[in-house]
C-alpha cells in the first residue's frame, strides 16, 4: 500500500505558494523575540553579518537537503526517510514527532498574542505596561488563558482544514504582505521617536570586539530554528511541489524572505527598546516573553496618545506571525499523520487536531492547575521542558541525522541529481561539502552547547 492510499496527496498551485508557505513558516515568533535579543547582546552588526553568513551556506544546505527529499519522496518525513529503506524509517519516526510536541505549546504562545492585541483594545495601554504582573496574572489565572488558547487553536485548525491550496495558501497570501507592510510601517513611526537613532546605529554598526563563540553559538542557533529546519516542515511541503519548479532558486528566496524579516523585526524591536531602556545591555537583558509582554508594552505605552493603537498594532502583527508558523506546524502533523496512518487528508486532521487541543490543555494548565510539575528545576513549566527537549535536543538530532543519512548513505549526488531535475544548481560543490562535513560538526556544537547552556554549564 503507497503511502498517500488514503487519498490524493495535496500539492502546490506553483513555486511562489511553496516560497511564500515555507517563509511564513520561517517567520514566527523566533524572529520577533529572540533575534532582535541576540542582535543587541552580541554587538548589533556583526552578529547580523555572521547570521547571513551562516543562513547563505549552513541553512541553505539543511533547508535544500530537507525541501528536495520531500519532493524526491513525495511523502512527509515519516515516509521520506523510510522509502529509502525500512531500516532508515526510525530517522523519519524520531523526525515526525516533533512537530507535535512542537505546536501545542507554539500556539498556547499565540493565545496570549491574541489575549494582548485584543486587550489593548479593551484595557488600553496603561494596565499592559505594568512591570509583568498583567502578564503573570494571565497566565496564572486558569480560565481566560484557556479561553484565547482555543480562540488560537480554532483559527489554526479553520485555516489547515480548508486544504493546501484554499487555506494555507490563500491565508499566505494575505498574511505574508500585511505583516511585511505592517512591520515597515511601525520601523518608520519608532524611528521618529526621540533617542531611537541611537539604538538604529548600535543594531547597524559592527562591533567586532563583541565576536565571540558564543555569538557564533548564537547565531547558529537562531538560525537552525528560524528556518523550520529539523521539524518536518520543510520535506512536507517539499512533497507538495511540483517536479518543475527551480529548487535552489525557491530555496533562496525562502531565506530571503527570513532573513530580511528577521532583520526587520531588530529594526522595529531593538530601536524602540533602546528608547525604553536607555542601552544596549539593558535591552541584551531581556528575551523572549520578558520582551514581548513586559519590556514592548512598557515601550508602547510611552508613545502617548497613540500608545493603545500601536500596541494593538503590534501584537496583531505577532498574532500573523504566530499563525504562519503554527499553520505550518499543524499541516505538517496532518501530513505525518495521513501518510503513517493510510487514511484521508479529513481523517488526518481530526486526529491532528484532537492530540494538539489536549497537548495544549496540558501545555496550559502548566501554569496554572499543574504548576507544580517543574521538569528542568525549580520555577520551570512544562512549555520550558517542551521547548528544551524539541529545540535544543530533539531537532539537532534529527538535523544530524539527516545530514548523515545524505551525506553517507544515499550519498549527496541523490539530491543533487532531484534539484538538477529542475534546473541549474549553483551551490552543487558547496552543498556535498556542507551535507558531509561541516554540518554535522555544527550541529553539534549546536546541541552539546544548547543542552550544557541549560544546566549552566555554558553561557548564552
């Protein structure tokens, strides 16, 4: 029985609605919180130059590998890896199933987006910008935050359930350019604001005296899970292109459209923080739910009059970026799901959709119900365990055995030989090196310095 025998496997209108749904995937919150916070705590420019460095050759040769497997295969990663032999098949299991442990705690994350654009409307800015207690009350509080998690996860699962082509696609198409449009727009109105050119020359300027190995650490991390890379994501949607379409130019587009929103996102973020908080270290200080919940609404709520519309404004935008990814998460388990399973794409979806919704329950009650369970130590939670054992062990694994598996097994000339199939392939000589030698160095240094970095034994 083939793997897609419980119905026709979806597939991509053209090459633009495979780049514009690979880089919406890319663009999510990773891009928001915590490159702007890495930009500031390892000198502004030059971590922006080591990153682009490292997208062009690094993640350009993982993303490759993974969207070219999956258009050889034209399966998800559950059956990619396995069509190459049953033996290979448990690179494909331990790949499959990060995604789900992935997305239900992602879009817990895109609730308390969604709490925040909606209470700036109905609270205004003054009752965000209060030193976290908003925030640690929201979370803590059990029911509302229930309430706008599934508020999320409907959303979600409307878009994935209209298909390919009528949801995530047609979605893409309209996120994609409003929060392209929306984030320039708000990088222009922050700029004006008094002390944010002092905090635009730190982002931009170079200062070499900050590169380190940790920044390089740094960088490298960012960009593994920037790109989507290690969770299925890529070879699912690579098994819906079509056998024409250009793969290393549509690679390089994707990275693209990440990178130049990654350094958009520093632009609107490290700025208007450095309005705030006066420096560069004090805004180093700050990452992830800190900065988007406690240190932004601080921000915004100094700007005055307009402080509750650029609040709103701002949040809608993570709520778009939040839902590109988690839109790409989702397909992704439905995909796993329908082609290990032999069942239709609408049978897929349910279950899908069940294991997520219950995930996120619990994901949820983490802060609330079941605080007490503190799987990394004292004052963690279980979106911390979840987010460790997926980003900082789970995917380099996966990543390392893919590059292995290519670069060993089934040799580099087979993927290759699938991108030749639809044109020229510049990067030929770079990739085999990449894929055989340097990534599966990288990636571990990736994950041993991840991994030591959260039991304090390495700092980042």
């Amino acid at each position: 029985m083939s793997a897609n025998s419980g119905g026709a496997r979806a597939s991509w209108s053209g090459k633009w609605a495979f780049i514009l749904a690979a880089a919406a995937s890319a663009i999510g919150l990773g891009n928001l919180w915590r490159f702007p916070y890495l930009a500031a705590k390892y000198g502004g420019g030059v971590f922006l130059i080591t990153y682009v460095v490292l997208v062009v050759t690094f993640g350009f040769t993982l993303m490759m590998l993974e969207a070219a497997l999956g258009r050889k295969t034209g399966q998800s990663a559950l059956g990619a890896f396995k069509s190459f032999g049953k033996k290979y098949a448990f690179i494909g299991i331990f790949t499959s199933a990060i995604p789900f442990i992935i997305v239900p705690y992602y879009c817990i994350i895109g609730g308390w987006v969604l709490k925040y654009a909606g209470a700036y409307l109905i609270d205004g800015s003054a009752a965000l910008a209060d030193g976290g207690t908003y925030f640690t009350n929201f979370i803590g509080g059990g029911g509302e935050s229930f309430i706008w998690a599934i508020a999320f996860l409907l959303i979600v699962f409307a878009i994935v359930a209209l298909g390919v082509k009528n949801g995530i696609e047609r979605a893409n198409r309209i996120l994609m350019p409003v929060l392209l449009i929306m984030t320039a727009g708000i990088c222009i109105y922050e700029l004006t604001l008094p002390g944010a050119i002092d905090g635009l020359a730190y982002y931009l300027t170079p200062d070499f005296s900050k590169f380190s190995v940790e920044l390089v650490i740094a960088a490298l991390g960012q960009m593994f899970y920037s790109l989507s890379l290690a969770m299925g994501i890529m070879i699912t949607y690579g098994s819906y292109m079509q056998k024409s379409d250009n793969l290393e130019q549509s690679v390089r587009r994707i990275e693209l459209f990440d990178t130049g929103y990654a350094f958009l996102a520093g632009l609107m973020i490290v700025p208007a923080a450095f309005v705030a908080m006066g420096s560069a270290e004090a805004v180093a200080s700050k990452s992830g739910p800190s900065l988007m919940f406690v240190i932004l609404p601080t921000v915004f709520d100094q700007m005055g009059g307009i402080a509750s519309i650029m609040g709103f404004l701002f949040f809608l935008l993570v709520v778009f970026a939040a839902l590109t990814s988690s839109i790409s998460l989702t397909e992704t388990c439905v995909s796993i799901v329908q082609d290990s399973a032999h069942i239709t794409r609408k049978k897929a979806l349910i279950v899908s959709m069940a294991f997520i919704f219950v995930m996120a329950m619990i994901v949820n009650m983490g802060y609330c119900q079941l605080a007490f369970i503190e799987p990394l130590g004292p004052g963690s939670t279980i979106l911390d365990f979840l987010d460790f054992i997926s980003n900082s062990v789970m995917m380099p694994i996966a990543a390392l055995m893919a590059c292995v598996f290519v670069g060993w097994i089934i040799k580099p000339k087979a993927i290759i030989d699938e991108v030749k199939s639809s044109g020229p392939f510049k990067a030929e000589k770079m990739f085999a090196v990449m894929v055989k030698f340097i990534a599966p160095v990288l990636l571990v240094v990736i994950l041993v310095a991840y991994v030591a970095a959260q039991f304090g034994l390495f700092s980042m």
